[in-house]
C-alpha cells in the first residue's frame, strides 16, 4: 500500500500547458500556433528574429498565435500562460518555413508570356483591340509605378482588380486577366491572408511590369 501511494505522488503531474513540438508552413503563408491550457491566456515570445505576430487583439482566441515569415528557416516560439496564481512552465516550439525568398521567385520566360498573350490576342474579334490592350498595358505599368499600401496578399489583389475595373476594360479582353492572375498568383501565392512584405510587392510590380511589356510586344 505505501509503495503503490509513494509511486503515486512520485509521477510527474500533467503538463498544463502543452504547445506543439514543431509546426510547418511556407514562406509568406498563415502558420498558427495553438496552445492546451486551463489558463485563461497566453503569451507567446519569439526566440529568434524572423517572424511576424498578429495582433493579439484581433484574434478569435487568446491561446493562438497566428505568424508569417519572408525567409525559409526555423524559429523558435516559446510560450507560457498561468493557471490561478502559478504560472505554468514554458514550452517551446520549433516553426518551420519552407519555400523560396520573394527574390528566389522564378523569373517569368518573357518567349513563353509572349506565346500565350498573343494566342490571346489573335482570338479576340474587335476591331479596337490594339487599343484596348495597349490601354491594358498603361494600366498595369501605372499601378506597377504606384507603392502599394496594401498589408495583406488579399488586398493587393484587391487593389489591382480595383484598378483594372477603373480602367473599364471590356469583357473581351477577360483572358488577359485571368492569365495576369495566374502570373501574379505565382508571385504572391494564393492565401489571401498572408503578410505582402516590401520584397514581395516589388517581385509583384516587376512582374506586372513584364506582363505589360509582352502585351506592348504582341501588338507590334
């Protein structure tokens, strides 16, 4: 009986904050970070510089940490929380960010742009085509020259579209856009939500710029 109770009090207690060892996520993509406690809130402290932390308040959660990184690497986040007036013992863990930086992106093949514009360009029936396009072209090179002020991948998107509707493109000329996404998609990735750093705005301009030069070039 006294051995059984001395086994007893000798294991150790439950963790009572327990954070995942290591997550994974991509360059410029949402990671998060969610924490098990019976406290009420967490607080969450980056060990290696890299990272970029949502603001707290505006999340759904206080046991959640929503980051973003620019580089590849690993980064250590450690946490810890308080449960009555004992706080808990910290954990740590290990983001992993995969993927390239904004200046790693693969150049577009202005051959190949050109190819598929002007397949484009040659299906259109409009007799102000020319025209349209090379207006299309001014556009893009015009926003392109322009800083953006977006924060997020979302709202630069949103900001273009923006943009082009102001332009009054006609629906003609709706292939041109729908390849222009795929090219700015590339650049920028598809989550919405992620950080659009200074780095990735630039590769997003140089690429529009290219766009805007190959449709100047079909037209010739």
């Amino acid at each position: 009986m006294f051995a059984l109770v001395a086994l007893l009090f000798a294991q150790a207690p439950a963790p009572a904050l327990t954070l995942p060892p290591s997550v994974q996520g991509g360059v410029g993509k949402i990671i998060v970070l969610s924490v098990e406690t019976q406290g009420k809130v967490v607080r969450f402290f980056p060990l290696d510089k890299g990272l970029d932390f949502a603001d707290s308040k505006l999340l759904a959660s206080p046991k959640i940490a929503i980051v973003t990184a620019s580089a590849p690497g690993k980064y250590r986040v450690m946490a810890y929380s308080a449960i009555g007036d004992q706080p808990t013992e910290p954990s740590i863990c290990v983001v992993e960010v995969a993927g390239s930086k904004p200046d790693d992106v693969k150049p577009v093949n202005p051959d190949d742009l050109q190819r598929d514009l002007r397949g484009i360009y040659d299906g259109v029936n409009e007799d102000a085509k020319l025209d349209k396009t090379l207006a299309l072209a001014s556009t893009l090179k015009a926003f392109a020259a322009t800083p953006s002020q977006a924060k997020t991948v979302g709202a630069y998107f949103l900001d273009l579209q923006g943009a082009l509707n102001q332009a009054a493109l006609p629906a003609s000329l709706k292939p041109f856009r729908e390849r222009l996404g795929k090219e700015i998609g590339g650049v920028l990735g598809s989550n919405i939500g992620s950080a659009l750093t200074p780095e990735l705005s630039a590769a997003a301009s140089a690429r529009l710029v290219a766009f805007a030069d190959a449709l100047i070039a079909i037209t010739q």
